[in-house]
C-alpha cells in the first residue's frame, strides 16, 4: 500500500531565503508525483506535475525534482516571499487512478 | 483556474438524513474525483470517475455513493449521514495531462 511521507511538517524561514521541501513515497510504481499548494481554508492550486519518466519539471522559482529509485520527491522554491506562505502537499499517482496525498508541509515565510 | 464548481459550499445536516454533494465542471475533462480532506488523515480518495457511467471506488467508499449520467456533472450521496463524515470535501478534475485540478470544496457539518 502506497504511503507519502512529508518532511518538515512546518517550516518557517525569513524571506529571500532558498528552501527545500521533501515528500517521499514506499511504492514506486507511480504514474506520477504533483506538488500542490493550499491557502487556508481554500481547495488546492496545482504547481507540478512530474511523470514518472522525468527527472524534474520548472515553474518560475520552483522546481520539482523526482527519483523514482529512491521513492523521493523534493521541491524547491527559491528566493521565498510572504505570498509563499501556505501548505504545500504532494501527492503520487498509482494504478487506478488512485491518489496518495502526503499529510504536508505548512510554511510561513517571514518578512 | 479550472472551471469547476461545487454546490452547496456550506452545509448542516442532522445524522441519518441523505446528502448530495455536487461537482460541476465546463472543461470537459474525462476524470472526476470526490476527495474528503481531515485532520490528521490529509486528502483521500473517496470515489472516482472515467466517464460518464463510470465510476469506482476510492479508499474510503463506505457510506458514499456517486454517479455521473453527464461528463459535466459528478454527484457524491451519502445515503444516511454520519458524524464521521463530518469533513471538506473536495472535488477535482484532470484531463490527458493527468495534472488534477480542484475546486473549492464544500464543508459539511453532521450534527
């Protein structure tokens, strides 16, 4: 049975400041793996979707990297600002279109 | 964003009453999905759709139905309501890129 794990379960950084943000997975027979984010109280932005064949996918300052053999998944965003601050979940897409969400990582950027 | 919509947003029920949650969407996206988002438990999966007359079974199905007759249109029923089923829930969207996209969430309260 898939599980996602993400690690720190919060954060909090001054802004400016480069961050990393980790999921991992125990199968990884994925599709693929997608970072969303999550503003209190309000439904989920998509930011990545990496496919099971590629390495990383690039939006602006974030960059999602995927190793498939290691079961890991990181997220990176650079340059952090307030307006970053929220949840930020990832999820790993099985067989049947069956979704794992990892629990997430709630970052406050500080300014 | 994603067109998509979900009705009621809010809503207060009393234990044993039947409950319709629906999901609408104006992109024409093939897959569906119903998503219930806890404290502790994060996002899963509760049903999921194809197309249209399509439709199987998450990781907690139990006590919700669903039914798609029109690709636009996804409804989530849970017959008798139960405290436990007091949640967000979540409805979401992906087409050939299997990027999933949500909308804003309905909050149910059983009393």
């Amino acid at each position: 049975k898939q599980e996602v794990t993400q690690i720190p379960a919060a954060l909090s950084v001054p802004e400016g400041e480069n961050l990393v943000l980790n999921c991992s997975f125990t199968d990884s027979a994925i599709y693929n793996l997608q970072w969303f984010r999550q503003d209190p109280g309000k439904g989920l932005t998509s930011l990545l979707l990496i496919q099971s064949s590629q390495r990383e996918q690039t939006s602006g300052r974030l960059n999602a990297s995927l190793d498939k053999s290691s079961g890991r998944s990181t997220l990176y965003i650079a340059a952090s600002q307030p307006g970053d601050s929220a949840t930020y979940l990832c999820a790993a897409r099985g067989g049947g279109f069956k979704t794992i969400f990892g629990a997430g990582t709630r970052l406050f950027v500080k300014a | 964003d994603a067109g998509i919509t979900q009705s009621p947003r809010h809503k207060v029920t009393e234990t044993g009453t039947p409950v319709t949650l629906r999901c609408h969407q104006t992109e024409n996206h093939r897959y569906m999905y119903w998503y219930r988002q806890d404290p502790g438990h994060g996002l899963r999966l509760i049903h999921y759709s194809y197309g249209v007359k399509d439709t199987d079974k998450g990781e907690v199905s139990d006590g919700y139905s669903v039914s798609r007759s029109k690709t636009e249109d996804f409804l989530l029923t849970l017959e008798s309501a139960t405290s436990s089923q007091t949640s967000v829930y979540f409805c979401a969207i992906s087409g050939p890129q299997e990027t999933q996209y949500f909308g804003p969430g309905t909050r149910l309260l059983v009393l």
